[in-house]
C-alpha cells in the first residue's frame, strides 16, 4: 500500500476473505483547541493480489466524524495497472475504507 497521507494519519489496512478495509485514524490533535485538524484528500494506493476479481466492488467510507452523526458515503476508485486508487476526502477524527460487495 502507498499514500501521501501526513505521518499524523496512521493508516492500517486488512485483506479480508470479502474485499478489504483501511482503517485512517488522525493523531493530529490540537489541544488548544480540544480539537482535530483535519486530514483532506487523501490518495491511497492498495496493490491487488495477483489473479483477485476486483469487478463490481463499491468503496465505502465510514466515518463518526460528521455533524449529523455517523455517515456512510460511497467512493469512487480505479484499477491502474493492479493497483485500486483513491482519495478519501476528508479524515477529522477516524474513518474507514472497505471495499467489498
């Protein structure tokens, strides 16, 4: 996996047996202001397994970080060269990528 995420971001990935999820938590904590600054357009890069059927996949983003509460948004990515992309647009406090069916 790569990506341009600051060194505040920790991003941990997991292959699971239905796709795989990218866990994003932001340690970018401003204590002044009780306070996260957020995160934004982050690009990640997620290689996939040699003979892995990424066809008909959906990227969601989970995140508590909303005003109205929890939000679930879907995601586009792309397939280049083995390789699935994409930007999660904005982290404030935690979020998570799964890809699956």
């Amino acid at each position: 996996m790569e990506t341009d995420a600051s060194p505040s971001l920790g991003v941990f990935p997991y292959v699971t047996p239905w796709g795989g999820v990218v866990h994003l938590v932001n340690y970018a904590y401003d204590y002044s202001r009780h306070d996260f600054q957020p995160q934004t357009n982050v690009t990640l890069r997620l290689t996939v397994p040699a003979g892995a059927d990424v066809s008909g996949l959906t990227l969601k983003l989970m995140t508590p970080d909303e005003k109205d509460g929890p939000s679930e948004t879907v995601l586009p990515w792309e397939l280049e060269n083995g390789t699935i992309v994409f930007t999660v647009p904005e982290v404030r406090c935690y979020a998570v990528a799964a890809l699956g069916r």
